[in-house]
C-alpha cells in the first residue's frame, strides 16, 4: 500500500473521530481516577485499557476487582454485558470482509463508540477504505488510553473525596438506557429487562440474582419471538 | 506473585475472553454470504435493550428502601440524569452532573 495513501486515509479519519475524543478523554480519566483511589495503579489501568478495551465493562470489571467475584461469574456477567458487540460485528461482516491483516484489529477495537462512526463512515473511493476504518479505531482506542492515563496520573497528584464517584457506572448505564428509551424501539424489551431483574432481586436476594434475571430475560424473549413467528405463519 | 495479583489477572482474562468472544464470534460465525438466522437478528434487536435494563437494577440493587436514606440519594440523582439527558441530550454533562449530584448527596446532604 502506497504510503501517501495511508497518510490521506489518517487525514480523512481524524476529524470523525474527535467527538469520541472529548468522550474517551473524560470517561478514560474518570476511569484511572476510580482505578486509582481503589488501589490499582497505573499498571493495571493501562493493562486492562489496552487488553480489555471495553468502556462499560471496565467500570463493572472494577467491582469485580474490588469484590473478588468468582471468575465464572466475572465471564457471564462481561458476555452479558457486551452481548450487544455481537450485533455490531454482524452489521460490520460485510464492510471488515476483506480488511486483510487489518481485520484482526478491527475486530478487536470495535467498541461501542468506533461502530457508531464507522457504520455509517461512507469515505471517498480514492481513499484506502480499511485503512481509514483502521484509523479511525486505533485514533479511539488512543483516545482511551491517554484518557486512563491522565486519570492515574490526576488521581495520585489531587487529593479529594471521591466517595460516591462510583456512580458514574450507574449513570452511564442510565444515560443508555434513557438514550434507548428516546429511539423509540424495544420498549417493551428494556421494561422485561427492569422487571424481570426487580422480580429477581426480590425473589433470589441482591448477591444471588444476576444468573436467574438473565435466564428469564432470555426466556420471555424467545417466548415473544416464538409469538411472532407463529404469527407470521398465519 | 501474590494470590491477590494471580485473582485479578485471572479476572481481567475472563473479562478479554468474553469481549474477544462477542467481538469475534459473528466473524466466525457467519463467514462471507451466510445469511444470519432470524432468531440471532431477533435477539440483536431486543437484548441490548433488555441487558441495559439489568444492569441499571444491578447498579441499584444495594439500595436499602426501608432504612435511612431510603434511596434518595440514588433516586435524586437519576432523576437529574435523566431529566438532564431529555433536555441536553449531552452524554458528558448528565453523567457528569448525576455523579456531582450523588457525590454530594452522600457526601454532605445525608451523611
């Protein structure tokens, strides 16, 4: 591949990728801050942003830390949490296809933020198409390291009660489920979520309901896909 | 290595292997021309919205309603959220703002 080439794809993707710039930066170093004041330096928070790569999983993946989970219990609860990836990678087969010895790393860095730019990314056919696909992802997850990074470094210089930042955890997911809500699709699929884990808590106590609720959520989903096949048949 | 540093790297593994596995798996999957079943698209519509739903309880679930603060903090500071993030629309400001908002609560408000 023509160098110059490389280099108009880097010029195309930068400017697509800074709004995810301001949101990595803040929820990176929002992120080393937390890592920090729970007593996991540096190390770790650049180890688990390079490896892990996964936003929301990395605040839940703190707990898990912190709390000493069981590991099993640490896989099922990161598989459910990023079952959503699954959808991304079925709507990216076609456009990673022949991505060649970029497909690896395109694979592995498509988080949430990388696919709502390049799912929609239509760059110019003079441009290497992989290659700003390429760019575009290792520009965000850079984002997100400098990010961590930087909250490390601020959380050991500054020194103030961070009792309660924890939840940013919570907002975040509350901030998606309220984004969700406003697209207008899968009403009903959030409520089952909400219900089905409040009957869970209720039933099975707080430390014991996480394997039920999901069980349930995915069983009254397959009933309602059933429900509408059958009326599909008709 | 002590135990405690081998149970968090064993962690942090099990955390990459069900990221790798949701990021790779449809590529492994459905190679070039498959067509993806229907129940798998079902589910990828629906799941995501169900998921989120769970982990908001899961987020909440130490909330005792029956002692003090029956909640408030947590209640007051999603309501801000979410009345933030309908008018705003901005990610950064209403996770922001509801973080302030519970920090402060627990912090000052009901110590």
């Amino acid at each position: 591949m023509d160098e110059n080439k490389k280099l108009a794809a880097l010029r195309y993707a930068f400017p697509r990728t800074i709004p995810v710039m301001a949101g990595y930066l803040v929820l990176g170093a929002a992120y080393g801050i937390l890592m920090n004041v729970n007593g996991y330096g540096f190390w770790w928070a650049l180890m688990i942003s390079v490896i892990v790569y996964a936003g929301s999983l990395q605040y839940l993946g703190l707990q898990f830390l912190v709390a000493a989970v069981n590991p099993i219990y640490a896989f099922f609860m990161s598989l459910m949490l990023n079952a959503r990836h699954l959808f991304y990678g079925i709507s990216m087969l076609d456009k990673y296809r022949d991505a060649g010895k970029l497909k690896p790393y395109l694979i592995f860095s498509l988080s949430d933020e990388t696919f709502s730019v390049v799912c929609h990314e239509q760059p110019p056919k003079t441009l290497p198409i992989h290659w700003v696909y390429f760019w575009v992802s290792i520009l965000d997850q850079c984002y997100w390291i400098i990010g961590t990074v930087i909250g490390v470094l601020l959380g050991s210089m500054i020194k103030f009660d961070t009792k309660g930042m924890d939840f940013a955890l919570t907002a975040l997911f509350v901030v998606i489920f309220v984004d969700q809500w406003k697209s207008g699709n899968g009403h009903r699929a959030a409520l089952i979520g909400v219900l089905a884990s409040v009957a869970c808590v209720v039933i099975f106590g707080q430390n014991a309901f996480i394997i039920p609720a999901m069980i349930l959520i995915l069983g009254i989903i397959t009933l309602d896909y059933k429900k509408s096949e059958k009326r599909e048949e008709v | 290595m002590s135990a405690e540093v081998i149970r968090n790297l064993i962690i942090i593994a099990m955390m990459v292997a069900a990221t790798m596995l949701t990021r790779f798996l449809p590529f492994l999957l459905f190679p070039a021309g498959k067509k993806t079943p229907k129940y798998i698209t079902y589910l990828g519509t629906t799941l995501p919205y169900a998921t989120i739903g769970l982990l908001v309880v899961y987020c909440l679930k130490n909330i005792n309603f029956f002692a003090s603060p029956f909640g408030l903090p947590e209640i007051i500071a999603i309501a801000v959220i979410v009345v933030l993030h309908l008018w705003r629309g901005n990610s950064l400001i209403s996770i922001g703002a509801g973080t302030a908002v519970y920090m402060l609560m627990i912090q000052a408000v009901f110590k």
